[in-house]
C-alpha cells in the first residue's frame, strides 16, 4: 500500500532543512567575504578564496545540505518507479546547483553517482546487453573525468605542464592520474613514519567522537578530518580507505577494516537490496559510492554517510510501520 503524501511531507521536510542550510551558508559566505556583490565576483574569478573561507564559517550549514542531498535521491527514486511526478525535477536541478556554491569536487560527483546506480536498481529489464553496457560504462567515466577536471579548474586545482615533473601524459590527463594514483603512496608514506600505538576511533568514527565532544563525555580534542601533507614526492593528503583504520589503531585495526569492506560490506548491500525499502536502496547506493571512492578517499567516518545511514534506519522502519511500503513493480 502506497501514501504517497506522507513521502510527499517527508520530501518537503528534506527540501526545507536543505534549502535552509544554503540559505544560511550563503549568508555567512557574504558576510564573511564582505558583500553579496564581491561573493559573485569571487565565485567566478577566484572561487577558491570561498573554498578555503568554508572551513571557517559554514559549520552546522553543511550538515543541513545533507537532507537535501537525500531528497534528491528520494525524489529521483520516486520519479523512476512513477509514484511521483517529473515536475519534481525542478527540486533536483535547483539542488544540484545550489550544491556547486561550495566549490568542492565531491558534491557533484557524489551526488551524480548515486543517481546513477539509483538509476540501474530502478531498471525494469529483462536481459541487459553486454556492449551497451561496456558503451554506456566507458562514456559515464569519460565524463567524470571530464568533470572532475573542469571543476578542478573551476576552484583553482587547475592542471599545469609539468606540475607532477617529466611526463608523456597530456596536461588534461595529468590531475586525473595523480588523484587516481597518489592515495597509495600518501598511505605507504604514513605506514613508514607513523607508530601508532593505542586504539583511538576518531577518524573511522568522527561523528560520535564529535558528540561526545560536544556532550562533554571526553576531554582530549577530535582529531582534524584534513590529514597532514606528504611528498610522495608531490604534495598529497589522502591515502585510500585504509588510513584511518590504521591511524586509529594500527595493524589490528588496519585487518578489521580490510576485512570489513571486503564482507561486511557486501552484505550488508546485499540486506539493503533485498529489503526492497526507497530509503535502504538510497543507502546501499550511498554504500556503493563509498566503496567505490575508497582508492583515493576515505568516507566511512564521514557525517553525511552518517546521517544517511541514520535516515535510512529511521524512515525505512517509519515505512513499514506505517505499511507505506515502496516496492518496485516487476
């Protein structure tokens, strides 16, 4: 049995928090750079000054833009199996770009490819053919590339000859090895120079360490997300998926978390899946992204995959309980 009004109102609570998170970290941006006519001259000649003013101010408005995120997904979802109508889309447009004023590469990218996979779960077809699909996978890479590139340039991270040394790499690929590439020697720089040697979880675990910061059940400072740098010989601050693990306990940890993305992962998608719940196919789609960004950057201790999984328990159970179960339709 479907209501829709009651997912209709969970939307609209969504759109609300999120739409107010923009508003508010658009307030404090043009406060902070001095004017809303100087915020629009720097977002397009020097958006990278915005980028770094984020850190400083945009706390507590960023973690509202997170509802928004999942109502677009929950939008596009509800579209796909037609229990909503395609006027909705303006509400995906609008926040997708309300999105890019963070000037930040993993927005978009995040955003588009749970779209993407929320795209294939909803697929109704019997048989897939191979060559469209191999077709249809080169092309979405070709534009991610693309993308990442022009938003790079967009926020300053612009590719210049030479920049990584010697190489026969044309400068448009350059950017793209070297995030595809540096992560594994930033982590094999951190396993020689760091002993680590008590268990502490604040980066695989950041967002409960913040709180219990906040509720005064700890002392000692949370431990800053943004890594230190290291010249692998380029500068480079991220290291795949498994720094944290080891950062926050070593090698004993390091083998949990190796072995917790390779099972536990997969099967708690496989639950997600099999449930046939809109929200829980939202978070294994967030899973997917997690795992599949885990080469270059960890997410597993970030606040929105966080909150998305907390959404996710919440309404999926708020759903069945209320027997406004979505199902797709083969």
């Amino acid at each position: 049995m479907i209501v829709p009004n009651k997912l209709k109102f969970i939307l609209y609570v969504f759109y609300f928090i999120g739409y107010l998170g923009f508003l508010k970290y658009l307030f404090d941006m043009i406060s902070a750079l001095g004017g809303i006519a100087k915020f629009f001259l720097i977002l397009q000649s020097e958006s990278n000054l915005i980028r770094n003013t984020i850190e400083d101010i945009a706390s507590g408005s960023i973690q509202m833009t997170y509802f928004g995120w999942f109502a677009i997904w929950l939008t596009f979802y509800l579209i796909r199996i037609k229990k909503l109508s395609p006027k909705w889309y303006y509400h995906i447009v609008l926040t997708f770009i309300l999105n890019l004023l963070f000037i930040d590469r993993t927005r978009p990218v995040w955003l588009l490819v749970v779209l993407l996979l929320i795209m294939l779960v909803t697929l109704n077809v019997k048989k897939i053919n191979f060559f469209k699909f191999v077709a249809y996978g080169l092309f979405v890479a070709v534009f991610f590339v693309a993308m990442f590139n022009q938003i790079g340039n967009w926020v300053g991270k612009k590719n210049e000859d030479f920049k990584y040394g010697q190489t026969a790499l044309p400068t448009f690929l350059q950017n793209a090895v070297f995030y595809c590439t540096s992560s594994y020697g930033y982590f094999d720089q951190v396993l020689k120079n760091e002993n680590i040697s008590e268990f502490s979880p604040d980066r695989t675990a950041y967002p409960l360490a913040k709180l219990s910061k906040s509720l005064s059940f700890r002392d000692q400072d949370v431990v800053a997300q943004i890594n230190d740098f290291y010249d692998i010989p380029y500068s480079t601050n991220v290291g795949t998926f498994l720094e944290p693990f080891y950062r926050d306990g070593s090698y004993l940890y390091l083998i949990f978390g190796i072995i917790f993305y390779s099972f536990a992962f997969d099967y708690i998608g496989y639950l997600l899946l099999k449930s046939m719940s809109v929200f829980n196919h939202i978070l294994w789609a967030n899973l997917v992204f997690v795992n599949i960004i885990g080469f270059f950057t960890p997410k597993i201790g970030s606040t929105s995959i966080w909150l998305f999984v907390f959404i996710a328990i919440i309404f999926a159970k708020f759903v069945n309980k209320r027997r406004i179960h979505i199902e797709i339709k083969s």
